[in-house]
C-alpha cells in the first residue's frame, strides 16, 4: 500500500507545468527593401508568433527619479496599510515600473481598434530606456503583444496618463482576443491624469500632456521641444494610408510624437513626485496650483498639510471665483479640528461674497445656536441663509430643485428651533423679572 507521502507526489506530479518565461528578443537588421523600418531606425525582433519592428532608444532626460514612499501613498486610491506587500514592494522599487503609451488605430476604443504601436519606458542607468513596438500590419499584432507581456513580467507596475480609462483596458481586450496570450497581471498601475487634473485644472483649464509640459514641466531640462508635432486626431489615418500603400514618412512624425509622451510622462511624475514628497508647499508655486494640491491632499485624508498649502493659496492671491472657494474650505477644516472661532471669522470674511453667501450663513447660524448660544445672532443669520436659499432656487433648473427644497426644510427646522428656544428664554426672563419685582414690595 502507498505511503501518504507517495500519494501527494503522485498527485503534484500532475498539476500543470509552468510555463517557460517569455524572454526578450534580440534585434536583426531589416532588408533593404523594408522601407518603414530603414525609416525609423527600428530592427526586426522575432518571436514565436513571428516578427515586428522594435525601435530602442536611450535618453540622457528626464532623469532617474526615486518615488518617495509619501509620493506613492497618496498616488494609489487604498492606504498605504492595505497595499498587499507584493503590490508595496513592487512600487517601491523602480525597477519594476514601466511607462506606457499606445498610438491607437481610433480614439474610441472597442473590438476593432488596435494598438498599433506600443511605447515603453523604463529608467536605465540613470536614464530612461525608450522601446517602440511597431507593427507593420495587423498580422503583426500578436508578436506586439507577445513582446509587450514579456516586458510587463519583468516590470509589472504600470505608469501611464489615461491608461487606466483607455490605454490598458484596449491591451487587456486585444489580448483576450488572441486567445493564446494571456493579460498579464499588474502589480500595479499608477495613472498621472488623475494627480495632474487636480494640481492644474484650476490654473490650466486642460492638462493634457502637452500643456504640462509647456506650461509646468521646464522644456529647457527636458531636452525636446513639440514644434512640428503631430496631432492625436491625424494618427489613425497617417496609419490607415500606409497599410494601403500610402507614404511611411508620416508615421516618423508619429514615433516621435510617442516618444515625446513617454519622455513627458517619465517627467511628469518626477514633478508629482518632488510637488507630494514636500513637507511644506514650494513658496514659487501658482496660487491656484496650491489650491489644487490642497483639495487632492484633502481626499486623500493628508489634512494638515491640505489646511497649509490652501491658507498659502489665499495668502498668494486667487482670481475671485477661486478666493471665496478657498476660504471656504479653510473654514470647514477649521471647523473639523475645533477651531471654532477661526472658522467663524472665516464665515463673516465670506459673507461679502454672494455665490457663498447662503454656506456662510447657515454655518453661522450652526456657530452661533451650537457654540456661542446667541439665539437671536443665530436666528438673523438662518432668515438670512432661507432668502438667498430660495432666491437661488428660483434661478436652478427643474433637476436640482429637489436638493433645495430639501435644505430649505431643514432651514425651517431650524429656525422654528431657534425661535422656540427664544420665546423659552424670555418666558423665564420674564419671570425672573416678576420675581425680583415681588421680592422688593
């Protein structure tokens, strides 16, 4: 009879082997009669499921950028606490990240939409080590793919700017269509749209990746300019008219243009990086770039560094839509650390301010009833929070009226409440007055 030992080996010896790691190729020369890949300075790397083109590059700038544990903290949605020690590991070692940006046959996404070129990126010596994975048909695209997965098993922590809405989501469905390489598990995946939206939308307006680095990034440093760049909406068709035998030339402009991505993406997170890592915000900042950190550290629950970079925003100067906005906010957080008074103030700095007028009444109202129990000061400022309320529910569409008539209950409540507790108090003072009267007959 076979010992347990004997039994549990059998059985292992039947699970599944692993499969072989995917090693990266190396680049032959292409033939002469190879126009698109003599153009763009690529080689032909070969794996089982055939050839594609491969343009390898490195670049002294942007330079190495250590991501400080602060950085990463605030980056990722979940606290640091909840972070498997995979995924904490994984991120806090550069060596396993990789950039990603794809140049796409559409803007739309879906099952026809291919991705046919893939930049990667990684820091390298000191330096950023550019690969760009081409496909000179879509025949092409599994050996892409097959490269690309390669790469993520050496680096699984992915950098992109919107990947996490269209670039990855596109790649997880092209490869599930293959049916013969597996998605590639991420150990994690750092989106810079998210981070850049909130630290630049106010002064910015857009943040796409080109503005940053004109407008935030020192295009001086970074070593390249986009004068003569190609626009993301001619990109699919450069393509389209190549695959029917158009010209190649254009599609050099297009490596570039993905090239410059990805150099502005490694850029931009060293920014983020050294704008997160600060204790104390950078006195040289836009005021409304600091009224941006403050509201991304507020959600992600760094409050007392959010408090300092906003009360340096106002100490700045804002543009007027922003400045009661911003006090605004400094009342409330004065507010959740029991720094009644300053919030107070605050509220009376805000009532010059008719867009925040009616929030500044109702929180002085709650001040006055809750803190300082003046019933009276308490109930001038609730009548005055019900008229600018109702003046603005009749200029709000159909749609949030509800959200108004739902304040104005509690505003009644409130004011009933409050006259109550007057017409209490001045029962009893009345009759503390007939009692002093009747002591001295």
């Amino acid at each position: 009879m076979a010992t347990l030992d004997h039994k549990f080996s059998r059985l292992a010896a039947l699970k599944p082997a692993r499969p072989p790691a995917i090693r990266s190729t190396t680049l032959r020369e292409p033939c002469e009669e190879d126009t698109m890949a003599r153009l763009l300075g690529a080689g032909v790397s070969t794996n089982r499921f055939g050839e594609h083109l491969a343009v390898r590059n490195w670049f002294s700038t942007p330079e190495f950028v250590a991501p400080h544990s602060t950085c990463l903290q605030l980056l990722c949605q979940q606290g640091d606490e909840v972070i498997s020690r995979r995924t904490r590991a994984a991120l806090e070692n550069p060596e396993k990240w990789l950039f990603l940006d794809t140049e796409t046959t559409g803007l739309a996404g879906g099952t026809g939409t291919y991705a046919f070129l893939i930049g990667l990126a990684w820091w390298d010596a000191g330096g950023l080590q550019v690969e760009q994975l081409f496909m000179r048909d879509f025949a092409e695209e599994h050996s892409v793919l097959c490269q690309l997965a390669a790469r993520l098993a050496e680096r699984p922590v992915l950098v992109t700017f919107n990947g996490k809405t269209f670039d990855w989501p596109l790649l997880e469905n092209r490869f599930r269509m293959t049916r013969s390489i597996a998605v590639p598990n991420l150990a994690g995946h750092l989106d810079l749209l998210h981070p850049a939206r909130a630290f630049w939308k106010f002064r910015l307006g857009t943040v796409r990746l080109v503005d940053l680095e004109r407008e935030v990034l020192n295009p001086t440093l970074l070593g390249w300019c986009r004068q003569g760049d190609v626009s993301s909406k001619f990109i699919p068709q450069f393509y389209f008219d190549y695959l029917r035998g158009g010209p190649p030339e254009p599609l050099l402009g297009v490596a570039r243009h993905n090239q410059m991505d990805l150099r502005g993406l490694a850029a931009l997170f060293g920014k983020i990086n050294a704008l997160l890592a600060e204790t104390n915000p950078d006195e040289q900042m836009h005021g409304l770039d600091l009224f941006g950190l403050s509201k991304f550290l507020h959600r992600r629950g760094d409050k007392g560094r959010a408090q300092l970079a906003c009360a340096q925003a106002v100490d700045l100067g804002l543009p007027v839509e922003f400045h009661s906005r911003a006090q605004c906010d400094l009342a409330l957080m004065a507010k959740r650390k029991g720094e009644h008074q300053r919030a107070a103030e605050l509220w009376h700095e805000i009532l010059s301010n008719s867009g925040d007028a009616m929030h500044a009444c109702e929180q002085l109202a709650i001040h006055y009833e809750l803190r300082v129990k003046d019933y009276e000061r308490a109930l001038e400022f609730a009548h005055r929070a019900r008229k600018l309320l109702r003046a603005q529910a009749n200029q709000a569409s159909v749609f949030a009226r509800g959200g108004f008539a739902r304040r104005e209950d509690l505003s009644l409540k409130r004011i009933k409440r409050l006259e109550v507790r007057l017409t209490k108090r001045s029962g009893r003072l009345l009759e503390l007055a007939n009692t002093d009267a009747a002591g001295s007959v």
